[in-house]
C-alpha cells in the first residue's frame, strides 16, 4: 500500500479548525501553521470567520484546489457525513482524529462500519479513528494536536515510530525530544478502520529515512499471516523493535476499551517475535534504549565486547549483565597486555572489564581503547565523568572511534556536568546510558538481532 500522501502532502484540509484557542481543531492548524510545511493549508469550519489570519471554507468541497490529505476533528456523528465528501471530492488520505467509535461499544462500532463502507473502492486511506496523528520531520507535517509548549517534536533522525495509543506514542515523542534523539516519521493509528500496522510496517520497510521501526501494540487490526509475512520481509531489511501491551487478562481487557482491538496471547506474539526477528521489549524504557543503539551504530559481527572503566563497581554490574546475556567478555590478548603495561600505571587492571581507576585521563582511555578494539565486537565505554583529571576531550576521544566500524556505546550516569557530556556524545551518535545493565543489554539485542539476519538472510 502507497502511504505517500500521509506523510508527503502538497495540501492539507484541517475539518473541524476552531476558532477557540486550547480546542483540538486550533490546536491541529496552529502546528501545521507554525511549523515550516511547505504545502497549502485549508481551515474547514462552517463559521468562515477567519482562523489564525487564514481564509476559512464552509466545507471540504467549497475548495476549488485539489486537496491531498484531510484531518478530520468533528465530533463522531458527523464524520460519515465529512468522510463522504472527502470521497467524493477524490481526496486520498484522511486522519481522524475524532473518537467515540467502535472503542467506546457498539453504537461506535456501528459508526465505524458505516465509515467502512463509504471507503470501499474507492482511493481514499484512512488512518484513525481515535488518533493523535502524523509528525515527520523530514517533510515537516505535523497533524497533532499536543501544542509544541507541551510536547516536544524530535528533530529528523532515522527511527520510525508507530503506535496504537496516541498517550504512549506522544509520551514517547516527549522523551525523544528531550534526549535529542531523532526520529523520521511518528504515526499513531488508533482503531486502524482501514490502514493498520501491517501497512505501516510494509511501507516503512521500504522507507530509505528509516532504518529502525519502533511498534507500541495493543492488538493485531488486520490478517495475522499477512502480519508475519511482512514482518518476515521487514526484519531483514531493517530492526523492528517491538512493545506489546495488553499481556495480563487485566490488561487484555484495557485494551478492548482503548482502540477495539483483541489482545491475544501474549505468549503466541512473544513466540512470533522470536521466531521471525522482531525484537520485543519489555517496557517503553527498553523501546527507547534498543532503537536507540539501533538508530547510532553498526551492528556488531560478533559477540565479543570490550568493557573499558573508570569505576570498578560499574564494571562488576556490567559483567553480571553480560554473563546473563550471554556475551563474551574475552580478555585482552597477551601481547596486547604487555603492551599497555608499558604506558599504565601497575594498579591497572588489565583483565576485562579494563578498570583504569580513578585518576584515569582521556589518554589512558584512548590508549586502551586503540589498542584493544581490534579484538572485539563492540567496546562499552563506563565513564564517570566526575572524576578530577578526565578531560572533557575524551568525549572527542570516543566519538573518533566510530572510525573502526564497530558499535561503540557510553554509559555515565550523574548530574548536570554529567549530562552535558552525555548530550555531545549523542549529538555525535554515540548512544549513551544510566545503568552498565542497560548498555549491556542495548549491544546484546544488537547481537541477537544481528546473528538472526546472518542466518536467515536469502
């Protein structure tokens, strides 16, 4: 399916633009006005008083110009109504906005068949209803309807995000945003009448901006073998990365009253995952961490990671992780040893994890790390940065190791000193996080994801 136009529009109606401030259909063309979309924007509102300076139309057909996508936020009876129009006129992408459909019972259910229907054949997809919409800031549309005051819109990256529910979708965009990540396309996709998550996976798989798709999932909307066979096709182009909700009967439940979808056993989906290379993860913090990795660096050739410290209780945490993991901390060849015993002081310990103790410098690092890296996978640099004589160039340092082709991941963890750091590490694409448990964790999905691909690959 050729999602194009939701996300590369040369015209967008916004039926149902209000006049209040604070209300969702202001809020919808105050950021798509704001923003630096380059196509025409049409407010539809009976009252044609003009709305933030723009000319107002009584109704999607009173605009002559040809309109590519419609956002739809009216009330739900009248959507059929809107939908129809938009039909008739031979617009090719809508969002609805609107809830209050099969969500909510069967008088909603009801309301969404009746959409179903004026749909049939004809060339007009649907995303919705009951969504917060699109934001891609690669072509700079953005149908939210959360002010940018109050949620933050990442800047243009390589990870692709999809979600059933606009809360965590919008949580996470929040997050993103704060942590300087960058993403390509944001969609959520609500009760997914008509485009559904294996649509959105087909045509991201093929999407040369994306080369990480992130899946917040209640339930399956479509045909659970299509959904296999292209999340088959998709992991071997690209990592999906995937977190599954609804896995308690409570939760089951929850979600039945959320987007009308049925949960299913959570034991056959995490089945499926494996089984087909998706990687599941088991909370939004695991989401976050492992597309992250994903987004920044290559994907290891094996499993052998290099653990390089300056603090010896962070090293142990993240070699209790790794043995859990079942990654391989090798020690360093015994030429390799000789020859940084050379330049290091006695007490360092050359064993891996390299603990080089506290008064270690950027060069103890660099001298390490060059030395060792030929060895490995994947080196985890642990760097306290409070340390007193580490120089601020070490952040140079390890982002110039990118240069060996390997994955290289940061862990650091402390206060604003500490997170200034971390923010030039990122901005240079190199992941970094809290815990030695989490960046060991990050490169041992990157491992099993990268195994998958190498066995399975045609």
């Amino acid at each position: 399916m050729n999602l194009d136009v939701f996300f590369n529009p040369k015209s967008v109606a916004v039926i149902g633009a209000s006049h209040t401030p604070g209300k969702v259909g202001y809020a919808i063309l105050d950021d798509l006005l704001r923003g630096n979309f380059k196509g025409n924007v049409y407010p539809v509102n009976p009252d044609t008083t003009p709305i933030l300076d723009k000319h107002v139309y009584p109704s999607i057909k009173a605009i002559k110009d040809a309109i590519d996508l419609a956002v739809i936020a009216v009330p739900a009876p009248a959507v059929p109504k809107v939908l129809k129009e938009c039909v008739e006129k031979k617009i090719k992408g809508a969002i609805i906005i609107s809830g209050g459909f099969s969500e909510i019972g069967q008088e909603g259910k009801k309301l969404e068949e009746k959409c179903k229907k004026i749909i049939k054949g004809k060339i007009t997809k649907v995303i919705g209803p009951n969504c917060i919409g699109i934001y891609d800031p690669v072509s700079d549309l953005d149908t939210l309807f959360l002010t940018e005051d109050r949620m933050g819109r990442p800047k243009s990256g390589s990870i692709a995000f999809i979600s059933q529910s606009g809360a965590v979708g919008s949580t996470i965009l929040d997050w993103l945003s704060g942590e300087h990540v960058g993403i390509s396309k944001f969609v959520s996709y609500g009760n997914a009448m008509d485009v559904n998550e294996t649509d959105l996976l087909e045509y991201l798989s093929k999407d040369n901006t994306t080369n990480v798709i992130a899946v917040y999932l209640e339930g399956i909307k479509a045909d659970g073998k299509k959904f296999i066979e292209i999340l088959k096709k998709t992991v071997k182009r690209k990592p999906v990365v995937i977190l599954k909700a609804g896995k308690t009967e409570r939760g089951s439940k929850a979600v039945i009253s959320h987007t009308a979808s049925l949960a299913g056993d959570a034991r056959i989906y995490s089945a499926v995952f494996k089984q087909f290379g998706a990687i599941e993860a088991c909370d939004w913090t695991e989401l976050f961490d492992f597309c992250k990795v994903f987004s920044m660096q290559p994907l290891p050739k094996g499993d052998k990671l290099l653990i390089v410290t300056d603090g010896g209780g962070f090293g142990v945490l993240a070699a209790d992780e790794a043995e859990r993991q079942g990654i391989k901390l090798e020690e360093p060849s015994n030429a390799v040893k000789k020859l940084l015993s050379k330049t290091l002081p006695q007490y360092v310990s050359l064993h891996n994890p390299i603990d080089l103790t506290g008064d270690v410098t950027t060069e103890r690092y660099k001298v390490v790390m060059e030395n060792c890296i030929n060895q490995y996978d994947g080196l985890l640099a642990i760097v306290l940065f409070q340390v007193p004589l580490l120089e601020e160039t070490i952040v140079d340092v390890l982002i110039d190791m990118k240069k060996y082709g390997k994955p290289i991941l940061c862990c650091a963890s402390g206060g604003t000193f500490t997170e200034k750091l971390a923010d030039r590490l990122e901005a240079g694409g190199i992941p970094v996080y809290p815990t030695p448990e989490r960046a060991v964790r990050a490169f041992a999905t990157m491992v099993k994801y990268s195994k998958f691909r190498q066995a399975n690959l045609d």
